[in-house]
C-alpha cells in the first residue's frame, strides 16, 4: 500500500513505526567513545609510583612505575590486560607506602631514631 503525495513523491511517516524503536543516538554521530586515549588512572599510578621511588625511597614504585608505563602502552590493544596491569600498579604503591610506614615505625619506636 503506497501511500503518494500529489505532487508525486512518496509520503514519509513522521517518526518510527508502530512497535518500532527509534535510533539509539537519535539524529547526527554517535557519541565518542570512552577508550580514545591513555586512562587517567594509569597516569596517576604512574606520576605516583615515581614520586614514591624518588621521594619516598619506596623499593616498589619501580615495579609499580613500570606496570603503569606498560598499561598505557598496552591499553588501546588490550583494554582487559592493561586494567589488570593499573590494578597491580595501585597494589605495589600502596604495599610499598605500607611497608615504608611500618619500617619508620618500628624503627620509631624501637629507639634507632632517637639520635
């Protein structure tokens, strides 16, 4: 069934069919996507473990630093890897700041930095 209008063009039907959805972006380009880009959370990672190598003498933030430098690498071909690789990353730093906080205490408290 055709329905024309009289100038001889057919008839377009505003909006979707009934029972139909309409586009899920509605008119013009979809949205960018999300993984364009280093993750913020890999630099941070990274600018941190430096800074607890360099500053904090912390013996973990060059492995910390390194997986973080190989999860921007590797995060626009394997997204799961390099998530996994920041997740250790947080670890090292945070096992190192813990590791130097209770070496500095106990040396605190036993008495060798009392001098």
């Amino acid at each position: 069934m055709s329905q024309e209008d009289p100038s001889g063009y057919p008839y377009q039907p505003y909006g979707a069919p009934y029972g139909e959805q309409p586009p899920p972006y509605g008119y013009g380009y979809p949205p960018p996507r999300r993984d364009d880009g280093p993750s913020a959370n890999a630099i941070v990672s990274l600018v941190l473990n430096l800074l607890a190598l360099v500053g904090c003498c912390n013996f973990l933030g060059l492995p910390g630093a390194i997986l973080a430098g190989l999860a921007l690498s590797k995060g626009r071909t394997e997204p799961q890897t390099a998530r996994t690789m920041v997740i250790w990353s947080w670890i090292m730093f945070g096992l190192g700041f813990v590791l130097s906080a209770g070496i500095i205490l106990f040396l605190g408290l036993s008495g060798y930095l009392d001098d």
